[in-house]
C-alpha cells in the first residue's frame, strides 16, 4: 500500500490521533510507570518495564508488576537504599532470559547510575550536534556496565553501534521524552528533544513500515531503522516517534 506522501501523513496522523490515547494505557506496559508519580520512580519503572517488554504482553505486565513489588513499590529508594541482604528477594525472579542474576545487576547498575551520574536522564542524554540517540545508547551501555558485573547480563542492554535497533531503549525514551499532553507518554526528560527520538522497530511496526513503504531493507536492525527515522521525520520532523502509536495500532490491533 504506497501512498503519496500527503495522504500517507494523513493516514498516520488518523491512526496516531486513535491509539494515542489513554484508554490503550491498561493493555500496555506503559501502565507500569503510570502507577507512579515521583520522577524517578516512573523513570526507574519504565527502564525496568521496558527491559523486559519482549514476549507476551499480559506476561510483561505481570512480572512487571512482580518486579516492582519485590522493589517495595518504591523503585527509586530501594535502589538507592537496598542492602545486600535485600537482593535474596529476587532469587526466584525470572521473565525469559532475564533471570535474577541480570535484576540484581540492574539494581545495583542503577545504583551506580543515580549515584555517580546523576541518573537516567542524563546518563542518555544525547551530545550537541547529534540528532539521534545512536551513540547515547551505547555510550550509556557502557556506563551502565562499568561496574563488576557478569557478562551475561550485557545481552538485556542494546547497542547501536553493533547493529541493533534497540527496539525496547527507543520505547523506554518515547515515553520519558515526548509530551503531547494526550496522557499516554510522560515527557519529564525536559533535558532531551523529541526530535531526537526514533520509532521503536519491532516485528510489528518493521512489517507495517514495510507495507507502507517506509522501509525496504529486511532486517529489523539499526540500518533499517535509520531508514524508517528518515521517512518519518519527513512526515514530523519535530516528532517522528508518535507514528509508533500508528504502525503499533495497525499491526497488533488492526492486522493491517
């Protein structure tokens, strides 16, 4: 389905105005840091929601929402203030690949983070001159290991440098970054541009992309993201990354 650039924008910007919506907030992961309010908790929820938003999505909300109980529902103090003795809690904790092992380590990366680099916000932040978060990222990997940890854990940490699209950081930014004031993304990193953002690309969102004539290359990787950035910064230069609401809806709910 290849439509003149106008009317592709059009059909978009329909989609975007359906699905961005917050009664789609309760079948999304996004929910998890809406249970919150102060700052760092939503941060700290998100990153951790977003890690583990891969597979089933009623299985994402549930050990989500298992995560943050085992974090007190206070992800920001029991980072900051958990003693080792703390971290037994997690033994049985599992989702997929990402086991206890990689919770623990993700506990005390975000310990390093808040305090050594002042936290999530600015331990992403993308340099002047650049215009998207490709080295951010995996500047930010690296941050976030430079603490002992094991390797296996690096896997649940994307790097665009090697290839990845980084589907889940992108997602986990779309909501801290942008601010439309429709009450589905948070938009409390005041710090970073919304024009920086990139579309999380996904199986779904790349097959729509695809369809749509967004995208010609075939793998979901950072390549054909940078493809899909380009295509829809020409459609919203200032936002490019609410069309995730449209090629999500049309693929999860639409089948398109």
């Amino acid at each position: 389905m290849l439509l003149p650039k106008h009317e592709l924008k059009d059909f978009l910007d329909e989609k975007v105005g359906l699905y961005n919506n917050p009664k789609f907030i309760a079948s999304d992961p996004i929910q998890i840091p809406h249970l919150f309010s102060k700052k760092e908790d939503i941060e700290i929820s998100g990153f951790l929601t977003a890690t583990i938003a891969w597979g089933n999505r009623t299985m994402i909300i549930r050990n989500s929402i298992k995560l943050m109980e085992l974090l007190d529902n206070s992800p920001h103090d029991f980072i900051l203030h958990h003693q080792e003795k703390d971290l037994l809690r997690f033994d049985n904790f599992v989702h997929r690949t990402f086991n206890s092992i990689d919770a623990v380590q993700f506990i005390k990366s975000l310990q390093h983070l808040y305090t050594v680099h002042n936290g999530l916000e600015e331990a992403l932040a993308v340099r002047p001159g650049e215009s998207d978060y490709k080295n951010a990222i995996s500047k930010f990997k690296k941050t976030f290991f430079e603490i002992p940890h094991q390797a296996r854990t690096q896997k649940h940490v994307s790097d665009p440098l090697k290839g990845s699209a980084a589907k889940r950081i992108h997602m986990f930014l779309r909501w801290m970054v942008r601010n439309d004031s429709h009450g589905v993304d948070f938009g409390i990193w005041r710090t970073h541009n919304p024009a920086h953002l990139s579309c999380p690309l996904d199986v779904h969102s790349g097959n729509i992309a695809r369809k749509l004539g967004l995208i010609t290359r075939k793998q979901n990787d950072w390549k054909a993201l940078h493809e899909l950035d380009l295509n829809l910064r020409n459609l919203d230069a200032k936002d490019p990354s609410k069309y995730d609401f449209a090629l999500f809806g049309l693929g999860v709910f639409e089948k398109f």
